[in-house]
C-alpha cells in the first residue's frame, strides 16, 4: 500500500494468525530484529525483517510492556509485578527464567502493567490500568524502575488507560497519554533528565478533537509526537508544542503502538488489537510504515539485571 510518499506493508505477509492484541513494539539494533507482544495469550515475539526468521515465547503470565539491558536481558512489566526475564529457546519461559524485581501495591483487583519504555538515560518507565476497561476506574499510574532506587512511588496517579510513553530528543519532555474512551488526552511533563523527575503537567494533544484514541507513541529525531489512533486507524503525529501536521491512513482499526527500527530507523512498526467484531483482514497484525521520517533508537535499560541460567 503506497501513496502521497507512504509505503504500508504487512511485516509477515504469510502469517495467517492475527494477534489479539499486539502491542509494545521494540527495535534492537544489535539484532536489526524487531520484538512485540501479544498480551492475552503471554506472548513474545521476534521477527528479523530481513530474513523473515521468526521467534516466539510464551510466559507463565502476561507481558505488557519491555525492554532490555545491554547483556540482553529481559526487562519485563507484566501482571503482577516487574520481572527480569533469561531468554533461551523459543518455546514456553520457564518460572526459573524470572527473578521478581518489585511489585506495586495495586490499589484495586484486576490491575496489570500497560505501556511501558525506558527514558534516555536507561531508566524504565510503565503505568498500570484496570484490565477491564469498562470499569472507567481512574486506579492506574505511572511509575519509574531504576538501578538505585528500585520501583518508585506512583508518580502520576488518577489514570484509566495509560498509555503513549515518550521522551523527547532532548530529554527536557515527557509525554504520556490516557486512551480511555472517557479521556483521550495527551500530556506534557517537564523532565529533568539527571534525576528522573515530573513536573509542570500540561495538557499537549486534546484527542477528542481527532479520530481515534491515543494509544502507544514513538518520537522522532525532530521531535514530534506519534501516537496510535486507536479506533482511529491511523497515526497522527504533533510537533512539539502540539500542532498536528501529518496524519497516515492505516489499514486497521486498532493501531495499538509504533516504534522506529531499521537500519536508519527510518521505519515505523505498527501492532494492533482485533477487535471481537467486525475484524478486517488486516487487524491483529505488525505493519512497517516506511513515511520519510527518522527516529530515534530506543535505550536500554541501565542497570544491571540478574542473569539465571535456562
């Protein structure tokens, strides 16, 4: 799918098997392999675009959101707390693989991680949600995992649906979004990148103006804002002080996040949710948004993560 300078095409042209709901997107460069997530049925996957050689893993619980550290370990946020994951052969994660590394005291039932990345310092970053999301409960939040301090504080309460982690090139803003139905909103934080600190949040984006949710978000190397319009499809990206100015028509309804990779990183990957009704051909799978924008290799966790063997 090609038109006015975008080229759209399946990452897994073959793969008959949609996702149920693909999220997280992650490019190593180390690897030039992108992985993702399958939330609902505990899956992780690898897919190497220029061979096509795909991997997968299933773990004994859900995986939201991820990273590594520069050994390759698996830095997981999942349903009940965050995880250092060893990797071996693709296949079923044994419990051995995980060490526990915190767990937040979730203050509802049903509560798991969402959307989740590191900062560029290699800090890790996730918020949590209320899994069923037509409770509208406001319970979730956003917290900070790092090598000093362990998991912090909740340092953005009063979420329904969080989502659209980003920094920017910079590392003077955050971003950071609600794609509830009943919120729809993207903010603004100052960042002080030393510390790792929040302040001065400020409302960005309004998406209740737009098509569509704002689900997971990339930022590119000028510093604009892409976020997945969820029920949308599309992607909408905003430059800094939050102006829409490029908006790309997706084949599916439910883009859940983007992620630049490639060898110039000049590629942005797509997962998305299929939904239980009226699903098209094309929901539920990863697409590469080749759109003449660059972006910014994702940083690896800092810390050093326990390793066990497998």
């Amino acid at each position: 799918m090609t038109g006015d300078g975008v080229c759209i095409e399946r990452l897994e042209p073959s793969r008959e098997t949609p996702h149920a709901v693909g999220e997280s997107p992650l490019w190593r460069a180390d690897e030039q392999a992108l992985y993702w997530v399958d939330i609902p049925v505990r899956q992780l996957h690898r897919v190497t675009p220029a061979n096509g050689e795909h991997r997968q893993w299933t773990f004994p619980e859900q995986v939201a959101c991820f990273s590594f550290d520069t050994a390759g370990t698996l830095l997981a946020a999942c349903e009940t707390g965050v995880f250092a994951v060893q990797l071996g052969a693709p296949g079923d994660v044994a419990a051995s693989a995980w060490t526990r590394l915190a767990a937040p005291e979730f203050p509802a039932s049903g509560m798991r991680f969402n959307d989740g990345r590191c900062d560029r310092q290699g800090r890790f970053w996730a918020g949590t949600m209320v899994a069923d999301m037509s409770l509208a409960s406001d319970a979730g939040s956003l917290y900070r995992f790092d090598a000093k301090d362990g998991l912090s504080a909740q340092l953005v309460d009063g979420l329904v649906t969080q989502n659209g982690l980003g920094f920017s090139p910079d590392s003077r803003t955050m971003y950071l979004s609600d794609s509830h139905p009943t919120v729809r909103r993207v903010w603004a934080f100052d960042f002080d990148a030393d510390s790792g600190t929040i302040r001065n949040r400020r409302l960005f984006v309004d998406m209740n103006q737009y098509p569509g949710r704002p689900d997971g978000a990339a930022v590119d190397a000028d510093g604009c804002y892409w976020t997945c319009a969820n029920d949308g499809s599309r992607l909408l990206r905003f430059t800094p002080v939050g102006v829409l100015d490029r908006e790309i028509v997706l084949p599916v309804s439910k883009p859940s996040m983007c992620a630049f990779g490639g060898r110039d990183f000049d590629t942005l990957f797509v997962t998305s949710i299929r939904p239980g009704a009226n699903a098209n051909e094309h929901d539920g799978h990863v697409f590469a948004v080749r759109c003449g924008v660059q972006g910014l290799p994702e940083v690896p966790y800092s810390g050093a993560l326990p390793v066990r063997s497998v």
